[in-house]
C-alpha cells in the first residue's frame, strides 16, 4: 500500500505555508521513522519502499518551493523516468532515518536528483532518479522552474552524464 497518511500529513502541514527561497540544487533533508508499513518479513525496509519514501522525499521539497502549488494550477503531473538504486545497510524500523534530496542535473527533458538514506551515520541506499513534469507531452525544466520563480540553467553533475548515456545504450536510444 502507499504511504497515503505520510503523503497526506505532509499535505496538510505544507498547507497553509507559503513556499520558502531555496536554492535547488541544495541539499534537502527529510526525517522520518520507517514503520510497520514500510517493512517486509526480515524485519527490514522492503526495497521497493526506499523509492516510495524517495518519491515523499521530493513531493516534500515540492512542497517547500512551490512546485506542489504549481502543478496543481497547471494541472500537470510528476513522472518518474528512470532510476538506479544500490542498497548498503539495512534500513531498520522505528530508527530515526534520514532522506537527503538533492539536485544533481537537469538537461532539456528531466530533473536528476540522489537520494541518500542514512540511519545511525550509515548511509543505507542510494539512488539516482529521473523524473520530469508532464502536461500534453514533457514540461521543460527551465520553464517549470521559471513557473516557480526560481530560473536555473541545465546543468549536469559528470557522473549523471555518464549513468544517462548508460540507460540510453541500454534503452536503445540513440
């Protein structure tokens, strides 16, 4: 099941504040506690879940900037790309955990943001994920960031570079 009491406790927290200067290409932090919904039989986080808890993680630093509010209004929607993930640790139950999101690339289609997991100083997993704005075909980044008041230049970490040519050749995109 989604975290559909996470998402909607963000929700209303995020409600009534109005969105906060922040540079994007800050990193962003989220803390939370994995609970009984977020594990399977070992007792662990299931590995899909860390990318459910990853989506939370920027629907929250949407939230922050404003970017929610504008894809409510423009009636567009997030998308999720691509990713790539490597699990490290386990990441426990009731154990505080911290999700760090940061903003690693954008070129003319998507956003490229690593997400870190950290329990007790360890980091647990991390990930890259390619995610872009749709509305009646792809939203360019620039100009959603621009929707926001906060223009940005594509810009793209190397190693970013080199993981989407990867998952192009894999794709079979030229």
């Amino acid at each position: 099941m989604y975290a559909y009491l996470r998402l909607l406790w963000m929700r209303g927290k995020h409600l009534f504040t109005k969105p906060k200067q922040f540079d994007p290409r800050q990193q962003h932090v989220w803390l939370m506690r994995p609970g009984l919904n977020d594990i399977d039989l070992y007792p662990e986080v299931n590995n899909g879940r860390h990318f459910v808890l990853f989506d939370l993680a920027r629907y929250q630093l949407a939230m922050k900037i404003g970017l929610f509010r504008w894809v409510r209004t423009t009636r567009s929607a997030f998308v999720v790309a691509g990713s790539t993930i490597r699990y490290r640790h386990r990441l426990l139950p009731w154990r505080r955990t911290e999700i760090q999101t940061q903003l690693v690339g954008m070129d003319d289609r998507f956003f490229y943001f690593q997400h870190k997991t950290l329990q007790r100083n360890k980091t647990c997993s991390v990930a890259l994920v390619r995610t872009g704005v749709r509305r009646k075909g792809v939203v360019p980044p620039t100009e959603v960031m621009e929707g926001i008041g906060m223009p940005l230049k594509p810009f793209m970490e190397p190693w970013v570079e080199e993981w989407n040519a990867w998952d192009d050749r894999q794709a079979g995109v030229n």
